[in-house]
C-alpha cells in the first residue's frame, strides 16, 4: 500500500520548521491520495494528453445520456478514507469504485465552507456567497436550469435529493432570465407529511442540522409532499411508512427516494446530497466513522441501482464529491475531524471520481482542479451552455 505523504509536522508556528503555504500543503495532501491509490488499486497516473476521451458526441448520444451526482457535506479526512489507516472505512469507493474510475486527487474549494452555499456552488459553477442558513435560492443560474433551457426538457428529466430544509431552493436560482430548474424532493418532508398524526417516533431521520443546533427549522410536510409520494414515487403511505422503519438514517431514507425517482422518473440529471457524515459536529469520532461507512455503502448501492436499472445501465457517468473537507489535527485553530472552520488546505482540498459511461477506467489525475469545475464539464458532455459558470471543463473527460 501507498504511504501518506509527511507533511502534519511542518507547519507554521513553533516546530522551528520551514512552514509550508497552503499550496504546497494541497499539493502534498493531493500526492498523498495519489500514491495511496496507486498502491491499493494499482491505478495508472494519468495527464489530459494520455488519449482521446471514450465520450461520443453527437444528438442520439447525448440525448440518451444520463448523469448522476453524488454529493455528500463535510466530507471525511484522508486519515479516515483514502489512506492506509482509514481505508477499512471505504470498502465501496476504494475496491469497487475507484478501479472503474477516474479519480481526481487535488480538488480545491476556494468558497465559503458552510454546505448549503458550498453545495449551490457545486451547482453553479460559482462561489455563491448566499447565507448557510437562510432559504434562498442561489444568485447564479444552477446546472439544473442551464440544463431545462438548453435542451428544452421537461421538469421529470431533472430532480435534486437533498438532506435538509435548508437545501429546498437549491432547485432553481434566483436569475430571471433562467428559472426552470429541477424539482427539490426533502425526504424528511415526505416523512413528516406521512407520519403526521401517526404518533410513530422516527426522529432518528428527521433530525434536520448537525451544524447549528441553534438552527433547527420546523420540518413541513402536507398535502403536497402526500400528492408526492403517490404521483410521482407511486408509494402508499402505509409502504412509505413501513420502509422508514426499517432504515437507521436520513442518508438512507434519501438513497431510498432517489432510488425510486430512478425507477419512476429516469431522470437525465439527477443530484443527490448526503449529510449523515456531517454528525461529527457533535464531536463524536464514533460516530463520523459510522457516518463515512454508511456513506461508503450509499455510494455503491447508488451505482448497484446504475448497473441494474435497464434506463441507466451502460448510459450513465457517476460523479461522486465531497462538498469541502475538514479541519486536519495540526491546526491550531481548528477542531480536527469535528468541524471545518479554518479554511485550511485540509478542509479545503478534497477530490472526485467519476465512472460509468465515457470516462477511462483505473486512472489517476493529480492536476489541481476547482469544485466549481464540475458544472462546465457536464454542460460540455451533456451539450449545454453554462455561460455563467466560472469554472472551467476538465480535459480528462471530454
């Protein structure tokens, strides 16, 4: 196996050590990733100019290709992911994952590190600067609604699952001369509208903000969330309701919905955020490695359901990411794994893979890229414009 690279212990202030900038720390924790995958996946180093990409264009391919993007907030450390003392944290993404992938090690966040504004950036290919906590939309059109305009489809090709009330406006932005988004499914609503009058306890899936406990907004779900579940994922109440029961957490109750979606809906663009991870707000190690491995298992029952369903099977390009990371151990300022306050190069330099449909298979990219990159690249490999996007396409997948 691939070792980490050393670089915790030249850090500025009082080792007497030359201090190393942030750059070189993200290029240190980008290698790292890289030679740890090397080893245990026996992946090849790859450069924009290893080859022409598998992608065919053209109108037929492009309008029966789909894409699903997995997002998840607060991401994990390398300590307890892609290194050689957390890898038994990622079964999933490291054995069956990353050898069909192209994985990207040195993925850098330069926005503002709350995971709904960090999140609305993912799909807008900008650093929106909007309140964490408040319900508005974004400032810069969304790749949902690029999507909708450019190839005139229809609001079932494009669904976002989010985790929480404060996701609900991710949908669509608040540019006039866009405006037709994805639909927003919040599975915890469709929990509270079915379980209202109930008296069922589920609370261990409707627990909305692990952030700010100061910031618990009250779950809504009524007749529309009903009109939700029986139209659109075609589930009785009672079915709903029974299938809640059995899961341990909201991160499931969301795969679950998104599942579904793909069954009904066969959505070209479907978004799916998870949240358990973030738990480690509470300040329970325990607990953030139990959020990292239910996020591991998501992850590969989502790509399970891709090579299932006969509409995605052999026509789809997953794309998973981490909204940012987290504060590293050695931060004086920070928390280490609980929370990600610094904006140092831990918290700030995370990575992506992409797989499926079109992408090279068993290579690793250490190129440094930027999160707000991805929404550029899927307009180029769906074939819609982003103009305002101001990320730019990555190379090694067009």
């Amino acid at each position: 196996m691939g070792e980490s690279l050393p670089f915790t212990s030249v850090r500025a202030g009082g080792t007497g050590e030359e201090a190393l900038s942030p750059r070189e720390v993200a290029r240190r924790l980008s290698l790292s990733r890289r030679e740890f995958l090397r080893g245990a996946t026996g992946a090849a180093i790859g450069s924009a100019l290893s080859g022409a990409s598998p992608f065919v264009y053209g109108d037929e391919p492009r309008r029966k290709r789909k894409i699903i993007v997995i997002t998840f907030g607060g991401g994990a450390r390398d300590q307890e992911t892609f290194a050689p003392q957390g890898q038994e944290n990622i079964p999933h993404l490291l054995n069956e994952l990353a050898p069909q992938s192209s994985f990207f090690t040195h993925v850098t966040n330069q926005g503002i590190l709350g995971h709904y504004v960090a999140t609305a950036s993912l799909a807008t290919g900008v650093y929106e600067t909007l309140n964490n906590f408040a319900a508005v939309p974004p400032d810069h059109p969304t790749v949902f609604e690029y999507f909708r305009q450019d190839l005139r489809r229809p609001p079932s090709d494009t669904w976002v699952v989010a985790p929480s009330n404060g996701f609900n406006r991710i949908g669509e932005s608040d540019c006039r001369s866009y405006g037709m988004g994805a639909t927003v499914i919040l599975p915890k609503h469709l929990l509270q509208a079915a379980t209202a009058g109930s008296g069922l306890n589920l609370n261990h899936l409707l627990l909305d903000n692990y952030e700010n406990p100061l910031y618990t907004p009250t779950l809504e779900g009524g007749e529309f969330e009903l009109q939700q579940l029986d139209q659109i994922l075609r589930l009785s109440v009672d079915d709903f309701m029974a299938h809640a029961r059995t899961l341990s957490s909201p991160d499931e109750l969301s795969v679950y919905v998104a599942r579904r979606l793909m069954q009904q809906e066969a959505p070209s663009l479907l978004w799916i955020t998870m949240h358990d991870m973030d738990i480690a707000h509470s300040g329970a190690y325990s607990l953030y490695i139990e959020g990292i491995r239910r996020t591991d298992r998501l992850c590969g029952e989502i790509w399970k359901a891709v090579e299932s369903e006969p509409e995605y099977k052999d026509n789809t390009t997953v794309f998973i990411l981490p909204d940012f990371g987290r504060d590293a151990d050695y931060d004086a300022g920070g928390n280490g794994f609980q929370h990600h306050r610094t904006g140092d190069a831990a918290s700030r330099t995370t990575w992506m893979m992409a797989l499926g449909r079109g992408v090279r298979e068993g290579v690793i990219y250490d190129q440094p890229m930027q999160s707000i990159d991805l929404v550029p690249t899927l307009g180029a490999i769906m074939g819609f414009s982003p103009e305002l996007a101001q990320g730019k396409q990555i190379k090694e997948l067009l």
